[in-house]
C-alpha cells in the first residue's frame, strides 16, 4: 500500500464525519423553519433549544459523570480530548488556567453549513444560540460554571466562546 492509499481511509472518515455534522445543520435548520410555521419564531426556539440541552446533559451524563463542580479544567480538557477528528473539525483558541479553561471555536461545521445554505445573519445568530444549548446543557450539567457567547453578527469570522470555571472559584476568574 502506497503512502497515499495509506491515508485514503482516514480522509474519506473525515470527510463522512464532516458531511454528517453538515447532515446535523440541516436538520436543525430545517426543523427551526417548520417549527417556526408552526408555533412562531419563539416558541420555534424554545422547543429547540430544550431538546438541544437535553442532548448535552445525556452526553455530559456518560462523558463527564466522573467529574465534580470544581473540575473545569479536566472536563474541558476531557472534552478537548473528544474534538471530531482530532480537533481538526472544530478547532480551537485556548486558555488554561489551574481552575479554569476557556476556549474559543475557531470554525464550526454546523455554522459553515447554514452559510453555506444561505440563511441570514438574523437565522444564523438563532440557530447558532440553538446549537449553544447542546454545551449549556452538557457543561451546566457537570456543575462548574459555565459562560458562552455564540456567534452574532459582527463577532468575526469564527463560533462560539466557551468558559469553564470551578463553582467555588473566585468569582474574578471568569471576568
């Protein structure tokens, strides 16, 4: 096998995962619009933004059920750990501190998608602060604290800013 054929595996999973959480941005998408006809456009959101914070905190049950309150660092570290295809998918600035860890999502699949798809800047600020509710849900439920700024308009080219901070932490350290 050539060093190339070598690789070919591993970049068609990369490129299946990548068309999978695109598959996730249009269901999200797509569900918003009909709940939106539906129900109105904040009723639309709640609904998604419950079931989104559910799905976190069942994920945070199995993922981080081996942490406590004042664990930031290690449950963002575990979580860094986990990143889709070696963090590559979603990639990261990160902060590190003994009682905290902050990082901000450089690049967003979900969010490439609903662009890409042409939704505009008033959809995308939604379905970004839906998608935000996965993390609420799954850091929230861990019971550090837990502080995100989804993208909006005007917030540049990358996602959302996410921070970990120990509940009993000074309360300085999440300024």
């Amino acid at each position: 096998m050539t060093e190339k054929n070598a690789h070919a595996p591993a970049e068609t999973l990369a490129a299946e995962l990548e068309a999978a959480f695109r598959n996730r941005a249009d269901l999200y998408r797509l569900m918003l619009d009909e709940l939106t006809a539906e129900l109105g456009a904040e009723q639309a959101e709640a609904v998604m933004v419950r079931a989104s914070e559910k799905v976190g905190q069942e994920v945070a049950a199995a993922a981080f059920g081996k942490f406590g309150p004042n664990d930031a660092r290690a449950i963002g570290e575990a979580f860094l750990s986990v990143s889709p295809d070696d963090g590559r998918m979603y990639p990261t600035d990160v902060e590190r501190a003994p009682d905290r860890i902050a990082f901000q999502v450089k690049r967003c699949p979900l969010k490439d998608a609903w662009v890409e798809a042409g939704v505009g800047e008033e959809q995308l600020t939604t379905l970004c602060r839906i998608a935000g509710a996965f993390d609420r849900g799954l850091f929230e439920a861990t019971g550090v604290r837990f502080d995100n700024v989804t993208w909006t308009p005007g917030h540049g080219s990358g996602c959302c800013h996410i921070a970990l901070t120990d509940r009993d932490a000074e309360s300085s350290a999440n300024a």
